[in-house]
C-alpha cells in the first residue's frame, strides 16, 4: 500500500503523496498547491520567508528548505523530495501534538508560567523560577550554561542552550522556548537531581583505527611545568603506553590498544623543549582527534608555552581578532597580558579546521571558560554538533595538572562517560580546594556541546 502524508497541513494532497512515493522532486520555478502546503508547513514550523505561502517555488522557498533539510541532515539543494517530505510530516506530526499535550516533568508541573509557554500564550518570563528550572533542565541534559548556570535570569547563554537542545531535536533553532520546545524539554528532562549520560562521540574520534591525542603542557615560572611533565610520562608508562623514538625537539609520542574497543591510541606530547611548541599544539587542533592542554590560561588570552613576558610561543585565543576591537567578543582579562600580546595574530583564525571532522578539546587551566566565546564564534566550520569541548570555571592549581589529563586520557582509552571525566576532575579540584581551606560553589569543570552525543 502507498504510503501517505498524515499531518494536517500536508494531508490530502495527491502530487505530495506521489512524491513521497518516488515520483520526482520539486525544485525551483514549481508552482501550485503541493507548493502552497509545503510553504505552509515550513511557516508552521518557524521557517520564515519572504511571500510566505504564495505557492510560488522561488529563491525564498528553496533556502528554507535548505535550513530545514540541513537540521534533517539532509544537506544539499532545495528540493521536495520523498525524505524531505516525510521529515517534514513527522515534524508537523509533532507540533499537532503539542496542542493536546500537559506538562509531566516534576522539573515543571504546576508551573503556571510554564503551562502559558506550552500553550503558547505567552513566552518564558525573563526571570524567576520558571526560567531557573528550564536552565536546571537544560544543564542536567548537558546543554551547559557555563558562565551563570541556573541563576534564574534568562540571557544570551541560555538562549545558546535552548538553541543546542532545539537542534539535538530538530527543531528550528530559534534559541526561544517555543510551545514544541517546551514539550520536547518536558519529554526529554531528568528527573529532577539527575544528569543525562554523555559520551565522546568515539565512533567519530576513531579514524583508521586510531584515536589521536595531542597533549600540551604550558609554560611555568616556577618549573611546575617539568614536574608535572615528569608524571604524566611515568604514568604513560604505567598505563602501558610505548615511547616511540623521537627527534631532537619533536613532541614525545606514546601509543597503545584501546581497551574493550577495536584500534590504538597515539598520544603526542608537546612542552617547552618541544621546537616550536605553540606550532605542535596548533598542529593537534587541527589534525588530531582530541587535544588536551594543561597551563597557565594567561587570562584567558590563550595556551603559553614560554615566559609571560614573551608572546613567541602562545597560541593566541582572547584577544587579535576583529571582534575584539568591535567589541563583539571581550579581550583577554588582564591589560598587561593583553600589551604582550598586541599585533600577535589570532591562532584561531589563521587556522584551517576540517568541519567533517568531530573533536574533543579540552583546557585545563585557571578559568578556561573565558575561552568558550572565542572558541563558538572563531572556529571557522566547528560547532557544537562537531566540536565539544572541557573548561575549568574557576582557579585551578598545578599541581593536579597531570591527574586532570590522565583521568581524560584513561576514560578516553576505556570508553568513558562525560560524566565520569567531570566527576573526577571535580572531586580532584575540591580535594586540593579543601586542603588549601577554600570553599566554592558549583562545579570546577564543565562540558560544553555533549548534550547531542548519543551512548556508543
């Protein structure tokens, strides 16, 4: 039996359902009424265009398409065509349902506020206790708010999570909490107090049987740097690890199997008597699957591989790109750092990233958060969907460098969780915290872009 288009706005209309059987696609300069209920769909769904539905397939229709197809990971030409219409369908399918639907979450019934959203009388109020459980919501499904978390305030970094949630179910990325949003939200939340498991992508870090790592380790006044170096090498070697021979001023290479999974593991090491350390480390973000920093973050102006008072050896983040001086992203924190590094180049930009390829990268160092806005805005073809990412949120201290790369690293080479990685660099940094007599709220480290990661 053929099968048949279900959604209201699509129902009934014979050369859709001949397309969704296999007849040929409608491209542009089409014209009728099929256009006309597809047009209307997109409308529907938030897909605005100019001339609306005019049942006129022109330059307007067909970069909706586009958006839509896209989100569908259906990249390529505007077209109708029989997938796209069936995503289309189930999509309109969906937002049916959103009329008839009641709040079930815990997170959210009895929510007045909430109840108005889903039934699109009004939108989510700029503050209070509605927003704070949306954002609770969103950071316990791993679409971060990293600088304010669930404050209660809504703002441009949670309008970045809705937007990230809103992509992971394709839905039009609004950044808005829409009635449909509100719905998938109540479908997909935790119960409350509990966190959604999160994985690397490994199926997508492993290419050719290898998963490659590019660790570099900053640059210390006080040599913490050597020290810390000294123990990620031994425990290299006690994981199992075998040093490759190197060149004079190459990075050190380790390798191994991956445990409980097919294919190896290769680890370069990159420090300060590594030539041209800044270089290698760049070499690893573009090419490497994962890269591990651990240093001094120079206030959030970057990665620093020699003295501060030299700009030779950084891999410049905060501060040199047009954006800092329009003042569309902040410049690093610190004046004088920011003069050291006046007229460096910024290392983002001048760099050439693969979008077909997904990455783990991660900082450790003090407050590496401030990096996060340079990373989403620089990153020419990185996004959430191919690049996540692990910042400190606060101080953190030399001395547990090492442990901070090693519990990345091992979770890595046995197909840990996200969530084990976070826990364990957290309990790290408290454990030196309290040692220390210090106190602080809120995690030490968090993830940024695993809200999409499926479980392997």
């Amino acid at each position: 039996m053929p099968a048949a288009l279900e959604s209201n706005l699509l129902r009934g209309h014979q050369d859709l359902d001949a397309i969704l059987n296999g007849d040929p696609a409608l491209a542009r300069g089409a014209r009728g009424e099929a256009v006309r209920a597809v047009q209307r769909g997109l409308l529907a769904l938030g897909y605005g265009f100019r001339g609306g539905a005019d049942g006129a397939f022109g330059s307007a229709t067909a970069s909706a398409l586009v958006e839509f197809r896209a989100l569908h990971e259906r990249v390529g030409a505007g077209l109708i065509d029989g997938p796209t219409l069936a995503a289309l369908d189930r999509s309109l399918l969906r937002l049916q349902a959103v009329a008839d639907y009641r709040l079930r979450s815990p997170r959210f019934t009895g929510s007045a506020a909430l109840e108005r959203v889903l039934a699109g009388r009004s939108p989510l109020p700029r503050r209070g206790d509605a927003v704070r459980s949306v954002q609770q919501a969103l950071s316990d499904l791993q679409f971060s708010l990293p600088r304010f978390g669930a404050d209660g305030s809504l703002g441009g970094e949670t309008s970045t999570a809705l937007r990230g949630f809103q992509r992971w179910q394709k839905i039009r990325p609004g950044g808005e909490l829409s009635p449909l949003t509100m719905m998938a939200l109540d479908q997909e939340a935790t119960a409350p107090g509990e966190r959604a498991l999160r994985y690397p992508a490994y199926d997508r870090l492993i290419e050719d049987g290898w998963l490659t790592v590019t660790i570099g380790v900053g640059f210390d006044e006080n040599d913490a740097d050597l020290r810390e170096r000294k123990k990620l090498e031994a425990a290299l070697r006690a994981e199992q690890f075998a040093a490759e021979t190197s060149s004079a001023g190459a990075p050190a290479v380790f390798t191994r199997a991956l445990i409980g999974r097919a294919g190896r593991m290769r680890v370069r090491l990159v420090h300060r008597d590594t030539t041209r350390p800044e270089e290698s480390f760049a070499e690893g973000l573009v090419r490497d699957a994962v890269t591990i920093y651990a240093g001094h973050a120079r206030y959030g102006t970057g990665p620093d591989f020699d003295a501060k008072e030299s700009a030779a050896e950084n891999f410049v983040i905060g501060v040199g790109a047009p954006q800092h001086v329009t003042g569309a992203l902040e410049r690093g924190y610190d004046r004088h750092m920011n003069a050291i590094l006046a007229g460096q180049p910024n290392d983002l930009l001048v760099r050439r990233f693969d979008p077909e390829r997904y990455q783990l990268w991660a900082f450790f160092g003090c407050t590496t958060r401030n990096y996060l806005d340079e990373l989403r805005a620089l990153v020419d073809g990185k996004d959430a969907g191919n690049l996540d990412l692990l910042v400190s949120t606060r101080v953190i201290y030399w001395s547990d460098n090492a442990a901070y790369v090693l519990s990345l690293l091992r979770a890595l080479l046995r197909g840990g969780s996200v969530n084990d990685v976070l826990d364990e660099l957290d309990a790290r940094a408290r454990q030196t915290e309290a040692g220390r007599g210090e106190s602080h709220e809120g995690p030490a480290f968090v993830g940024d872009g695993f809200g999409d990661n499926v479980a392997p």
